[in-house]
C-alpha cells in the first residue's frame, strides 16, 4: 500500500475525538449502597449525580479470564470512593439523574466504548453521558480489556470466546444485580457501542453470548478486524519478542507493561489497514433473533483521515482507490461496478470508509435474523456539512436541545421499534438517509438498498 497509508490508519482514528464533555459544578458527595457495597459518588448542580471508576472486576492477571467483583469477596473496605476517574484500569460508570432512588426504575443504557479495540476507556469524554443523565437515563459506560490481553485467543479458548468481550458481559451482569440501587430498571437496559464497540454490541447478540443483560441494541458505525487472530499468531510474537502462552504474555504484561506496550505498537503497525485486533467472524446469522438491533453508519466515515485528504484532491485518486480494492479483497468482477459508485472528489476516502466499517453494517443487515433497522446519514459537502465517524457521538451525547437522532434512540428505547420498515433481507432492504442528524429539522428519506454494491464488493468473513 502506498507510504501514507502504512503509518495505520487506527494510529489517527482512535484520537480523533474532541472534547467536548459537559464541565460540572460539584455540589455534594453522596453514596449509595448496592450488592457490591457502598459506592461513593458526586451530586452536581446540573442535576446529576456521577459515580466514576466502580471496580466491578477482579482480574486476576492481564491474560486471565475476569469474574464480577461482587461474586467474588467482601469488600475489605466500607465505601468505594468513585469521585474521580481512573480510565488506566477497566471498570464503569455511572450518571444518573439526581432524582432517582432505587425502586425509580428508569430506563438504563449501557455504553461500549471504541477505539479499535486498543484504545478508548469507560472514562472517554465523548461519551460523558451528561445530557442523556438529564433526559433521564441511567447511564452506564462499561471498560473493557484492550489489545492482546482483551482479544488475543489461546488453544483452551472457546472460539468466540475473548476476555475483553467477557469483561462487558459481566458488566451487563452488574448491571442487572446492582442498577435497581441507583435508581435503573434492570429490565429495560439498551446495549450501545460505537465503531469497535459497536462491534461489541453485535457480539454480544451472539446466541452463545446472550444472557439476557439487554433488551435491544444500538451498534454505530460497528467494526471487525478482516483477519483472524490465529493467522496473524506469528507477527504477535515477533511484535512482542514473546512466546504466546498465557503464562508468558502475562508475565510480560505485568512485570514490563512499556515492553508490552510497544509491543503492540508494532503489531499495529505490521497490519495498518486493519485493526489490529477484535473478534472474528462478523457472523449475523448467530444472532439472538429475539434481540431488535439498529445498526447505523455514515457515508463519510474517513473523508477526514489525513491520506485521503493528500490523494483524494490528486490525480493519484482513482489509481490508488484501484489498488486499494485488490488489497481489501475485493474480487475483480466487482471492482468496476463498485468502482462507479464511488463519488469522484472522495474516492480512497470512501473506499477506506466502506472497509473499515460500512461493509459491516451492509453484512450484518443481509443476514440479521433479528428485528433489524438500518441508518445511514448523509453528508451535504456542498454546505459544509460532512458526516464523518464518530459524528453521531456529539449529536447524541452533547446535544443541548432535541435533535432527529436522540429523538430516534428515545423512541426505540421505549418502543422496541422504529417508525420506518425494518430492514427485510428478502424483501426491501429499506435504509432510513438522514441529512442534518444533529438538528431538529432533519430529512428523512427511505431508500431501497443503498449499501448493495458494497455488500456485493466486500466478500462476507464467515
């Protein structure tokens, strides 16, 4: 691939946020007492309460699997102080209105961070929850394991077993044994992750995954690696300079966590058109069928990524996008009639946007067995308006007024459902184009099928 492009592509995409969380003014400590024991959080004046950091996971050792905290001891001391952040270590929080008290019921909505599975935390401020909080959601933020330790498999695992996604499946299981104490209703609890926690989202569907921790999911611009982990097992260990047991890694992990880190730093940086790491297949057919899902993206996922902004203005556009299509996979036959669909001033942009993530959502929608709504939002470049990844964050969670997007998630949260035709893999393949998400007055337009030629282009992993 092209020098640029080999710098990775998740190097850029996983900072890309700005910050834009809501800032607070203290005005209480307070504590409220769950089966886990007694978690000590902040009151604010916007009326919130906020409980950062809650340790609901023992985790034995960077490469063992994690159990819920609460099965596993007594707390050694009376009151867990959660009144600051800690997003080093994987752990949940909370923001809920200040309000509720247990037996309130509200509805909960448990968030799965992204970052391509090597970055992001419970902690991330694109995700803060406030204005939700004030709409009058439990919110909880789940951290997970990243990187090897969260993703990489070994000979005694379960093949869709992965320690990262185990970690959020306890946070689900928390949620249900202590959400009742903040004032949440454990059985109205909406499953929502953006990019690799979108992907998350999805696994969970999994009919080996599903506990019933969730009553219907929201998955966001959801990502997949392309590639197994097994068949990348041996730039792993050249990466690391470590023999991958269990054993081996975890002694690596703790006692040189630097080591560790550049590590997989390298690794990264030996698959810099994929993430690195996640699980794998990306198989809607396992689904849960009882779970309703709405899946989303963008037509403009990666405009913005720095060597699409070189080549996509040059004379170099079309050749590169070409080159790129034979490193993505995509058969030949299929490279011409997916090629004409690409907007000429956007060409490697698009193409990076539909590997990396559209091509998701169109594979997941084909095959979902499951009640299933698709939307995508539309750009207007010609007014400047461009929605790029991670732009559904800010309209969802920073928005000071009603917008067309949080009214959606409200309606589905509450109803099961959208008003717009499900997505019918037999039938219409209706998505739902937005223009102008992020405002009240957006236009909505149903549209048949308009993810074909890349679910056509971009060959299924199952």
């Amino acid at each position: 691939m092209p020098e640029g492009f080999n710098k990775g592509l998740f190097s850029t995409f996983a900072v890309m946020i700005v910050d834009r969380s809501v800032r607070l003014v203290a005005m209480k400590q307070v504590t409220v007492s769950c089966p886990q024991g007694h978690i000590q959080g902040i009151e604010y004046d916007e009326g919130i309460r906020v409980f950062h950091s809650i340790p609901y996971l023992d985790i034995p050792g960077p490469f063992y699997d994690s159990q819920l905290r609460l099965h596993t001891q007594r707390l050694s001391q009376p009151v867990f102080d959660c009144t600051s952040a800690h997003p080093e270590q994987p752990a949940l929080s909370i923001v809920t209105p200040a309000h509720l008290r247990p037996g309130s019921d509200a509805p909960v909505i448990a968030y799965i961070h992204g970052g391509a599975y090597i970055h992001g935390s419970h902690a991330d401020p694109e995700s803060d929850a406030v204005r939700l909080a004030q709409q009058g959601y439990v919110c909880v933020n789940l951290g997970y394991r990243l990187g090897a330790a969260g993703f990489s498999q070994f000979h005694d695992d379960f093949f869709s077993h992965y320690r990262g996604i185990n970690d959020c499946l306890l946070g689900l299981e928390w949620i249900q044994r202590c959400i009742e104490s903040f004032g949440g209703d454990p059985t109205s609890v909406t499953l929502m992750g953006q990019s690799a926690g979108g992907g998350i989202v999805l696994w969970l569907m999994r009919r080996d995954q599903f506990r019933g921790g969730f009553r219907q999911a929201i998955a966001l611009s959801p990502s997949f690696p392309r590639v197994p982990g097994w068949k990348r097992r041996t730039s792993l260990r050249s990466a690391l300079f470590c023999p991958l047991t269990r054993s081996h890694l975890n002694d690596l992990a703790t006692r040189k966590p630097r080591a560790f880190t550049r590590g997989q730093q390298r690794y990264a940086r030996l698959h810099p058109t994929d993430v690195p790491f996640g699980p794998f297949p990306c198989d809607s057919q396992e689904w849960d069928p009882s779970i309703p899902v709405l899946l989303s993206c963008t037509d403009a996922e990666f405009w913005d990524y720095p060597f699409a902004q070189r080549v996509d203005p040059s004379p170099w556009s079309s050749p590169i996008a070409t080159m790129m299509l034979r490193h993505f996979g995509v058969p030949a036959s299929q490279r011409q009639p997916y090629f004409s669909q690409l907007p000429a001033e956007h060409r490697v942009g698009t193409v990076i946007s539909d590997a990396i993530i559209r091509r998701w959502v169109a594979e997941c929608a084909a095959s979902s067995p499951s009640p299933t709504w698709v939307m995508q939002h539309r750009s207007q470049p010609d007014i400047g308006k461009v929605a790029t990844h991670c732009a559904d964050l800010d309209w969802i969670f920073h928005a000071t007024s009603p917008n067309w997007i949080r009214r959606t998630l409200d309606y589905f949260i509450h109803h099961h459902e959208l008003n717009w035709p499900r997505y019918e893999h037999q039938g219409s393949r209706t998505v739902v184009e937005i223009f102008g998400s992020g405002t009240d007055s957006a236009e909505k337009m149903l549209t048949h099928d308009p993810l074909a030629h890349i679910r056509e282009a971009f060959p299924p992993t199952r």
